[in-house]
C-alpha cells in the first residue's frame, strides 16, 4: 500500500511540475512544419514496413505453395504479382500522402 502510494504521489508531483516547464506562450509556424515533416517521415516508415513484411510474407507462401505443387506455379504466380502491385500500390499512397504533408 505505501508502495502505491509513494508511486502515485511521485508521478503526479512530476506531471504537475513538468507541465509548466514545456508551456508556450504561442504557437508558430515551425511548429506545424516539424509536425508534418515528423508525421510524413512515420508516414513512410510505417509504410515501408508493413508493405515489405506484407510483400515478404505473399511471396513466400506463393513459394511454398509452387514448391509443394509445382504444376500449380501458373495459377499462383500471376495472383502473386497481382497481389504484390497491391501492396506497393499502397507504399506509394503513403509516399504521395507524405509529399503533400511535407510541402504545406
């Protein structure tokens, strides 16, 4: 219980005391240019990686299913390369989405 407590106390006293520490007065303009250069910089990150572990994981079941079934490597190689267009489809909305963040 006291354990509790002094952790409690602890964390608001330094919410509290930190809170007046990164006041502003107002806002510019380098606020919102560090904001959206931020937001389009996780942008394509986050695009990047989820469309590479999405394109690593299509392609290799497309492998493992033509490796267990070759005769079946016509009917799973053009769905594949669909599939893979999809996904980078999508990186490149993320990367046009991050250019029109970056140049407001």
């Amino acid at each position: 219980m006291k354990k509790t407590v002094l952790a409690l106390v602890s964390t608001l006293s330094t919410l509290a005391i930190s809170s007046t520490a990164f006041a502003q007065a107002a806002s510019n303009e380098n606020d919102y240019k560090m904001w959206a250069y931020l937001g389009a910089g996780l942008a394509i990150g986050v695009a990047a990686l989820g469309g590479a572990l999405g394109q690593g994981r299509a392609v290799g079941a497309a492998l493992e299913g033509i490796a267990r079934n070759p005769n079946a490597s016509g009917k799973i190689f053009v769905p594949m390369i669909l599939g893979l267009v999809l996904i980078e489809s999508l990186v490149i909305y993320a990367l046009l989405i991050a250019f029109n963040l970056a140049g407001k």
